[in-house]
C-alpha cells in the first residue's frame, strides 16, 4: 500500500483512504486472473454498474462532520 500511495497517487486525503484500500484490494484479490488486466476491467465494468457516485458524496460536501 505505501508503495502504491508514493508511485501512483503521491498524495492521499485521508477522508479517501478506505476508496483507495478498496481499490489495491479489489486488484489484490484479483491478480490470479488468468485474463489479466482486461479481466480485472471487465469484472470491475461489471459491478459498478447501477452505481452512482455523487460529487457531493465523493468531495463531502454537506457532511457534518
């Protein structure tokens, strides 16, 4: 995880952080599959469908925290 957050994201906010570590384990958990990075894709395509990801939900806007 420390290697992917200083060479792919360089910085990480820490209201983000568990998108991040749901990211690196969904790819984790998926490195066997034996069609490689397209299957990864694929099934990510697959189980993001229906979803909707707001851009108040995403920045936290309207949290009161």
């Amino acid at each position: 995880m420390k290697r992917t957050i200083k060479g792919t994201y360089v910085h990480v906010e820490p209201f983000h952080l568990f998108r991040y570590l749901d990211e690196q384990t969904f790819r984790f958990n998926e490195r066997q599959d034996e069609k490689g990075d397209q299957g990864r894709f694929l099934n990510a395509v697959k189980t993001a469908t229906g979803r909707r990801l707001t851009w108040k939900k995403l920045t936290g806007e309207g949290d009161k925290r």
